[in-house]
C-alpha cells in the first residue's frame, strides 16, 4: 500500500558517532487524533526507523536493536489496533491493523512518529508537535556555542613522587620549579600538599615500600591540579619543607618523653602491620587472650624466624610480578646487569635519576635481561619485595650499605661422567642462559632467594672467571666449550675433556704446643697387646690390689690403658671411673680425661666422649685437641677435623700403629670432605703402611676408591666398590654398595631399576646410622627419577623420623616439597590419573607449601575431584579455602568456583549462599560478571524467575542472552522465552547456510514455547522466517509439525513439548561459562558428557 515519505528534521546534526550499546526505547506511547491516530517512539539517542503495512500487520523496524514494552498501545488506540509483538531481536514491532491505513513517519532527533492515516486522506501530513520543534532549535544554538568555546585540553605534567629512607626518617620528594606553586594543609593528623595547575602525581614508585612510617599515602590528580595526602603511622609525626629544587615531607618518630621507661614504648600499629605484612591467604589461628600474655618483665620465648630481608636505604626501582621469579644481578666493567628467568612482561619503573639505564629490556627465551651503569660511591643490591612468605618481586637499591646475604664459592667436584668440574652450591637454583656482550660469553644462574646468594668478588681460574654478584652466578668463559648449568646442590662448571683445576691442598700447621708424655704411648700399648694378654690384664689387677691406697692410681691408668689396647672399653672405663672416685688429685689430671675420652670413643659414646674432654686445662692441649677432631669427623663436621688433624700431625705420628691407622683413616675422610685430595692420599698411604686390622684396611680401600672417583678414575673405583661389598665387614660393604651403585647409575652402567632394587635390599640389611640415611637420601632420588613418586615421598617421611635434625633428613624434605610443587603445580603431574594425584596428596599432604602455593594446590585439587564426579569432597576443600584462607578478590574468585560445585552437585541454595556471602562491592568486571551468571542460574533453579531475571538485567553477550532464555523456560514464561530463544538465532535465516544443532534446538524450542502460549504473531513469524531453512535440516518434520495450525491439540506436539520441558541446560550453561572464565570455573565431570551431548543437542524428532 502506498504511503508518505518518511522525513527527517535536523536529525542529521544531532545523531552520535558511534553507539557502544544497543539503543534504549524510553516510552512509547499513541493517541488518537481526529480521523488518526499517532504512534510517538522516544529513544536515547538517535534510531533510524522505517515502516511498512503488509497485509493488516504493520512493520515497524529500528536501525539497530532497542528494548521496549509495547503492548500498551492496543489499549490506547483500540480503533486502529488489535494487537502489538516486539520482535525478539528486538529490532521492531509488529502490529495487529484493524483495517488497511496510509503511513506518516516523521524523525526529529531522538523522536519518531508513526502516523496511521486513513485511506482518503488528502492535504498535508499531520506536523510535528511544537514543543519537539523548539526543543531541536535549543540543542542547535547549544551545540553551536559549545564549539566556538572549545579550547584545547592542557596535558597534565608528570611528577614523579620519589622515597627514600634515612636511618633516622622516611622522605617524600617532589622536583619542583621555584616558580611552581606549592601548598601544605594539615588534615588532622594527616599532611596534604596541593599543586595547583596542570600538574600530575605520580606514585608508582614508593608503592608498597611506605611502611612502617606512613601509614597511608593518597594522590589526586584532577583539570583542578594534584593533591598529596600522607598520613603518618602512630608514633610518626611530619615534617615539610620547599626549597630549590622541589618540595619535601620528612616522617620521623616522636621523640619519647624523658621519663618513659623503655617497657612503656609500645610499636606502633604501622610497625605491627608493617611486620605482619598484606597477604591474600590467611592463616586460620586464633587471637592469644589476656590470660596467655607475658609480663612486659619476662623475656619472650625464641620464636622460629623467617627469613627476612632488610631493605638496605636509598633509592630503588621495584619490579612486581605476579609470581617472584628467579633472578640474577652481576658486574662486569662497570655495568650492572639484571637477569629475570620469567614470561611476563618486564617494563623498567620510573625512578631516582641514579639509575642510569645503559639497555633496554631484552628478552632471549624464558629470560630477560636489562643493564644499568653501577652508580658512584653507591652499592647494588637486590631485595625481594613482598609477603616474607610467598614474594612477589625484586627491588633493585641503590645505597650505602648491603642487606645481609650468603656468599658462594668455588668448590672441586666430579660430574657423573666423571669429568672433573667445578661446583657452586648457590641454594635454589633456576635456570641458566648466556649473555652476549662486547665479544664476551656470559653464562647465568639465576636463583630463587630468597635470601640474596653470590659472590662479593672476582675469581679467576684458568678456564673461566667467577663475576662479583649480589644474586645467582656469572661465569665470564675463556674455553669454547665451557659448561654452565644448574642441578640439586647448586651451579656445576664443566668441559668436555674436563677442567684444569687441582686440588685444594694446603700444607699443615704446627702443633699447639710440645707433650713429652702422651696419655698414649707406642712401647706400652704395643706391649699391652703381646703376649698372654689375659695372663698380663691379671697381674696388673693384683699389683692394683696389692699396692697402698695412694699408689693405686697410676698404677690403675696403666691397667686402663691394657684394656684400651686390647679393645675392652668398657671395663677400662670402669677402671678409670674408680681411679677418678679414690684419688681426687688423679681425677684432675689430663691422662685421666684423655683415656676415659678413648673409652667412650671405642664405645661410640660420642657426646660422653666430647664431654671428659671439655675441660678448660684441655683446652690448648694437642693430644686432646686431636681426639676432638676424631669426635668433630664422626658429627660431619669436616673442615673442623681436617684443620684438627692438620695441627697434631706430630701426636698421630708417636701414637701406635693400630691407632695411627685408625686416625689417619679419619683424617683422609675429613680431608676428601674438604676437597684436599693430596693430604687425603698421603694419609691413606701411611695408614696402609701401618694398618694390621682388616676392617680399617677395608675401610682405607674405600677412600681410596672414593678419591679414584673424584678424580675421574671412575673404573678403578666401580671394581674397588664392587670387591669391598662382596668382601668387606658389613659397614663399609654397606657404604661401598650404596656409593657404588650411584656411581654406577650415574656412569649409565645400572639401569635405575636394577639400582633401586639394590638399595632397597641395602635398606632392609643396614639400619641405624648415617649409612642409612644416605640410602634412604639416594633411594628417593632413584624413584624421582623413575616417576616412582609415592616411594620418593614414603623415603623421605623415613628419613624425617629416622634423624629429623640432620642435613641429609632436612636436604630430602626439600627435594620431597620441591617435587610436591611440581607435580600438582606444573606439567610434570599431567601424565598422574586423578586417583593417583587425588591419593599421593591425602598420603603425603605434609610435604604441601604452605601460602599462595599451596591454596593454588587445593584448588588444582577440588578439579581433580570434580573430574571424578566427588563434588561433596570438592567442595569441602573450597568452602575451607573460603571460609579461613583467603581474602579480598581471591576469596570471591574461589566462591565462584564453589558455587558452580554446588550447582553441579544440584545444591543451588548453597551456590546462593556461597555468592552473597562472599559479595564485594568493588571486583574486577569480568569475576563480577561471572559471579552475577552463577547467582541468576541459582535463583532460577529456585524458582526465584524475577530475581534471577533481575540480576542478569544489565549484562550483554551470547552467554548472558542464553541464560535469560533458559531462566526464562525454567520459569514457564512461554512467549518472552519463545522470543529469547528466536533471538539468539539471530539473522542466521539470511545467510541461506545449514542451520547447526544449537540453532535447530532454539528454533525448536521457539516454536513449542510460542505454541504454548497460543502466540499467532510469533509462531507465524517464525514460520516465515526458518520454514526454508528447517526444511532442509533433520528436524524438518517436527518443525512442519510444531508450526502448522493448532498444533498444540496433537498428540506429537505434547510428547514433544513434554520432552523439551525437562531437558537439562545446566551443562550447557556450564560449557559456555567454562569458555568464558576458565580461571573461574571447575572442569567438567567424568561422566557429564552424555549429558551434555543431550543439552545441546535439542530434542529428537518424531520417527514417521
């Protein structure tokens, strides 16, 4: 039918550029007019319209989808209309006509109006109101002087806002022009400072680095200037000054009242949140009561400290990351380089002119490194920043001191291949890189921390240079083929053929002082060992008897001194306890003391040993200081007995044979334990030459084999090992086994489960001392090599109870959490099932980090249990986690995740709880949206449709769209859902493509939806709009069916209708959120699948 024109008044002038959200219909409204009647649309903003009759419908279409509420139209003009359909897209209306009518669309900005003019109307066409006119002349006038007074926007200029610290106060600085304008205000105990003009703050830098003093630090930068406001910590009091060159705020302590008694001066709260530190997890401890309290008088109990690192003062550049990584900080002519072994992004932070930064940061693999000029008559450091237990960062300082830091050296080791190299035991290694510059071969070992470890000077060898460094190590290359990697004990420095290093001997030092008489000398105790030795022990026992009471004792020392000879301790023991009981001038006397430390010593009571010998008249004593260094050699205390045995070198050369042998054995073990080779060689000669028990003859074997094997005669020491655990007593066969079956292992000449089996036969055979220990240390090493991961956990638990204060128990419990770590925390547990990842954690949770690390654990974990569909224990785990662990954003993210557990185990009540207990106002958009997803479906399945509707209002997207469909089904709503359902289809009728399953399942259920709510209108749009499509699809059949009149009185419609009605969309509501938030959300059940197929699969269609 033909009808007017539509026309445009200035609409032109008054439409936006770009419109970022759909346009909104703000009222709708029509009236009746004389003979028409007039349909007035007000949008936001400008909305292209047109109109068009078809048949008895008008068609009312927008430019661009808007949201309306149209159906009070038919009310207000019943004349001309019987029934008014927003199109689901929402993109139009359709409108019932009561008889043909011509059109009228007029624009006027955001106003349309739609005129239905009778058939025989002639003249003119209805005009604008009035109002509407003068409205469109007022925002032109308005717009028009707008832009005569537009001026150019001043870009603010940027001051950086820098700290620093003193020992006696905290400074804030800002460089100013003299000329600059400057104000300070007090605000209460706060300081402001207020720059007036096009001037903004910049206060990145001090960031997390103002406690203790300040106890909060805000800026606001706005057309009208920038403000500063310091609030200082309790106790703290401030300072201002303006000079030259800026402004300064100076926060110092309050200086204490005369009188103040030091247990008066309490820290303030600054200082103790300042110690407590920010973390996101909170451990779950109850607050001490009154009751528990110390007095101020009493000392406080010596608490375990962690290990903290005091900033050293002066100006830094802070480099946060979400997760600390390793890093590495060295010289080299001046220039300061900074390695970070990490993927993210590393920018370099505004900060104090001294820094000079000489290159860019530089990424090559998983490292970027970046240098800066060492400044003058300043020291660089690297500090981590951060939580003391999980740091976040590294601080780079410039100052006049450093913080406290271990310091590396080089040692002498042998590779498995038996190469001889070079070891740096830098603790918790990363990885290693090399570094390019000025034609000069750089390799890097970055270290975790995170106390700072390197080495304070240069050291050169023949094949390479160690760099001074503050943090990891920097080898500088002299050979082409230089090795540089990390492993367990720290950094190894190797070359193909070997190193061109030896050994670290040092020749040995004078005697504390000269002994004429020993309390063990040669002619006596080789002559207590011949002969009839019984017969001999009596005679000494009668001459005892026999003798006056005060010529017994020396008498009873030269019996003692039989029996020692002879091997009996313990009776010697007695024998010198009742010389020390009868005579009081003996008890003192150095023989005494010296003999009853040899007892105990044969006994091995050690500590009862140490204890005779700690005699303040002993002390400089050469011959006790030598059995000192025997007991300090059995405590592994190596380099204490080495320099021991080094010093009484003359003592051990009177002393008999059999002692010597034993002696010197112990001295060529301290001497392999500190790298001197050659000394240890020499011992092990003389020994043997002198040596007439065949257990120390065995024992002087395996040393022998063991500096074969750091030497890289590695052959000579595989046979040595082999014959001594076939031959040797059952101790150093013991330790000869174990030593060679690692050596073996490493040599690739032993499979690893030929040498698990063989330490765990050793095992089961030798229990009781540090050979055990070292088994056990090797064994688990074995079974993490062979993935055998619950036997390496098992090995090291052994170890804890066996000895949990030594170095090798506390070594292994570090590799066991390290290998904790990374198999729950990276790909190397991927190839675990759920089951056995599931079991190895419950078995061996002790070895889990504690901290971020070990809440990530628990997390990984819950997914773990949801994979086998044990939703109830996931969400035990998480609902932990939420209710004593975390806090801030994190805590929210986690409830989402909880929250979706609980839908799936069918528990929306608690997935609504879990979300509004744990609400925040402020969140990041996107966990807020996905928070807001998981409640609307709640409510849903609550049957809460208008609440659940509610939430959802202001959201947008695919995901969002499909929801409100389903919430709106679940709520029997037919025609909206029928009409959500045609929307998310879309405009995919144009396209003339095959129409997928999703498509088909909404177009389905549009149909049954509209069906059931007797809506003409939309069952014959629908028709006319997906008749083709569906035509050509599996689903032809029961869409001609479902769309054909009264089609809700059949049979098959119901059936139908019945099936789509109780089809499950939850996992399909679930595949969309896991795309959308992967971090958010737990990973889908074993046994969902099927499940799933047939949510998204719509419903079947009817067999014919």
């Amino acid at each position: 039918m033909a009808g007017f024109v539509a026309t445009s008044i200035l609409g032109g002038t008054l439409v936006s550029g770009s419109e970022a959200e759909a346009a909104r219909l703000l009222t709708l409204k029509a009236n009746q007019v004389g003979r028409y009647a007039r349909i007035a649309m007000t949008f936001d903003s400008a909305v292209p319209v047109k109109a068009r009759i078809s048949g008895l419908v008008l068609l009312v279409n927008f430019g661009e989808p808007s949201t309306s509420a149209p159906e009070k139209i038919a009310g207000e003009i019943p004349d001309f209309v019987t029934m008014v359909r927003r199109d689901p897209d929402g993109t139009g209306l359709r409108i019932a006509l009561q008889k043909p009518y011509r059109l009228n669309v007029q624009t006027a900005g955001e106003h349309v109006f739609v005129d239905l003019l009778p058939e025989d109307w002639s003249g003119l066409p209805p005009p604008l109101p009035p109002e509407i006119v003068a409205e469109l002349v007022r925002r032109a006038q308005i717009a028009e002087a707008a832009m005569r007074a537009a001026k150019p926007v001043i870009e603010p200029k940027r001051l950086p806002l820098e700290l620093s610290r003193l020992p006696t106060l905290t400074r804030l600085s800002l460089r100013l022009a003299p000329e600059t304008t400057a104000r300070f205000d007090e605000a209460g105990l706060a300081t402001r400072l207020t720059i007036p003009g096009a001037w903004r703050i910049d206060d990145l830098a001090p960031r997390g680095r103002t406690k203790p003093a300040i106890e909060a630090l805000s800026v606001e930068n706005d057309g009208e200037g920038a403000r500063l406001l310091v609030t200082p910590a309790a106790g703290y009091e401030i300072r201002t000054g303006r000079d030259e060159d800026g402004v300064t705020l100076d926060v110092f302590r309050k200086a204490a009242p005369p009188d103040a008694k030091a247990s008066d001066i309490k820290p303030s709260a600054a200082d103790v949140k300042a110690a407590a530190g920010d973390a996101s997890s909170k451990p779950a401890t109850a607050p001490v009561s009154a009751a528990q309290a110390k007095p101020a008088g009493m000392p406080a109990p010596t608490l375990p400290q962690k290990t903290v690192v005091l900033r050293p003062a002066g100006p830094g550049l802070a480099f946060p990351f979400q997760r600390q990584p390793a890093a590495a900080l060295f010289e080299r002519a001046g220039i300061a380089t900074l390695v970070f072994e990490t993927p993210e992004t590393v920018a370099v932070p505004p900060g104090d002119p001294v820094f000079d930064l000489v290159s860019q940061p530089r990424r090559q693999g998983a490292f970027v490194s970046l240098s800066f000029k060492v400044p003058r008559e300043r020291l660089l450091d690297l500090v981590p920043i951060g939580d003391a237990d999980a740091p976040t960062g590294w601080e780079l300082v410039a100052g006049e001191n450093l913080s406290a830091s271990e310091t590396l050296s080089a040692i002498r080791n042998t590779e498995a291949s038996g190469r001889i190299g070079i070891g740096i035991r830098l603790p918790h290694p990363g990885g290693a890189t090399w570094i390019e510059r000025g034609g000069e071969r750089i390799g890097v070992v970055t270290g975790y921390g995170p106390k700072p470890a390197g080495i304070p000077k240069r050291q050169a060898f023949v094949d390479f240079e160690l760099l001074p460094s503050r943090q990891g190590v920097a080898v500088l290359a002299k050979a082409d083929d230089l090795l540089v990697r990390p492993d367990m004990d720290g950094v190894v420095i190797a070359r193909e053929g070997g190193m061109a290093v030896s050994g670290v001997a040092r020749p040995a030092e004078p005697a504390l002082t000269a002994v004429s008489d020993l309390a063990i000398e040669r002619q006596p105790w080789d002559a207590a060992r011949s002969g009839n030795i019984g017969e001999n022990l009596r005679e000494q026992l009668n001459a005892v008897v026999d003798a006056p009471r005060p010529a017994r004792g020396p008498l009873r020392l030269a019996l003692a001194r039989s029996m020692l000879a002879n091997g009996l301790g313990l009776e010697a023991l007695g024998v010198l306890q009742v010389a020390a009981s009868e005579d009081p001038v003996m008890a003192g006397q150095r023989e005494l003391a010296i003999l009853t430390a040899v007892a105990n010593a044969q006994m091995a009571r050690y500590a009862d040993a140490r204890k005779a010998l700690d005699s303040e008249y002993l002390r400089a004593d050469p011959e006790a200081r030598l059995w000192k260094g025997y007991l300090d050699a059995k405590a592994g205390r190596w380099p204490i007995a080495d320099t021991a045995f080094r010093d009484t070198a003359g003592i051990i050369e009177r002393y008999p044979d059999d002692l010597q042998s034993l002696l010197r054995s112990v001295a060529a073990e301290a001497a392999i334990e500190t790298g001197d080779w050659a000394t240890a060689s020499q011992q092990i000669t003389t020994a043997q030459a002198r040596a007439s028990d065949r257990s120390v003859s065995d024992r002087l074997a395996f040393l022998r084999a063991r500096i074969d094997e750091v030497t890289g005669q590695t052959s000579a020491a595989l046979d040595t090992y082999q014959r001594l655990s076939d031959t040797a007593d059952r101790p150093t066969a013991a330790v000869a086994t174990l030593r060679g079956t690692v050596l073996a292992h490493a040599l690739g000449k032993m499979p690893v489960a030929e040498a698990i089996e063989r330490l765990e036969t050793l095992l089961l055979t030798w229990h009781g001392d540090e050979i055990e220990q070292r088994t056990i240390a090797g064994l688990s090493k074995l079974n993490m090599e062979a993935g055998r991961w619950r036997q390496a956990f098992a090995a090291s638990r052994k170890a804890d109870a066996l000895a949990p204060g030594s170095a090798i128990s506390r070594e292994l419990h570090d590799s066991a959490q390290d290998l904790f770590d990374d198999l729950f925390l990276t790909e190397k547990g991927a190839r675990m099932s759920g089951v056995e990842a599931l079991a190895l954690y419950f078995d061996f949770k002790d070895f889990a980090p504690i901290g971020r690390r070990g809440d990530e654990i628990v997390r990984r974990l819950a997914d773990k249990l949801v994979e086998l569909d044990l939703l109830d224990s996931a969400g035990e785990l998480l609902q932990h986690q939420v209710d004593h662990r975390l806090t801030g954003p994190a805590r929210a993210s986690v409830a989402a995740r909880l929250a979706t557990i609980r839908m799936m185990d069918e528990k929306p009540l608690q997935a609504l709880q879990v979300i509004d207990a744990t609400y925040q106002p402020e969140l990041p958009e996107d966990l807020r949206r996905a928070r807001a997803l998981i409640r609307a479906r709640a409510l849903s399945d609550l049957s809460r449709t208008d609440l659940a509707l509610e939430t959802i209002e202001a959201e947008t997207g695919a995901d969002v769209e499909r929801l409100r469909a389903d919430i709106l089904w679940s709520g029997r709503r037919w025609r909206e859902a029928g009409e959500a359902h045609e929307a998310m289809v879309g405009e995919a009728w144009r396209l003339r493509k095959p129409l997928d399953d999703a498509m088909r399942s909404d177009i389905i259920r549009s149909a049954i939806a509209y069906g059931l709510s007797n809506e003409s209108l939309g069952l014959e749009r629908l028709r006319a709009k997906f008749a083709e499509p569906m035509a050509e699809s599996a689903d032809a059949r029961t869409f001609a069916l479902l769309t054909q009149p009264n089609a809700v009185r059949s049979q098959a419609f119901r059936e139908i209708a019945q099936r789509a009605t109780k089809a499950e969309t939850l996992q399909a509501f679930l595949k969309e959120y896991r795309k959308r938030y992967p971090e958010m959300s737990v990973p889908q059940p074993a046994n969902a699948g099927g499940e799933q197929a047939e949510a998204q699969g719509g419903e079947p269609s009817p067999k014919g």
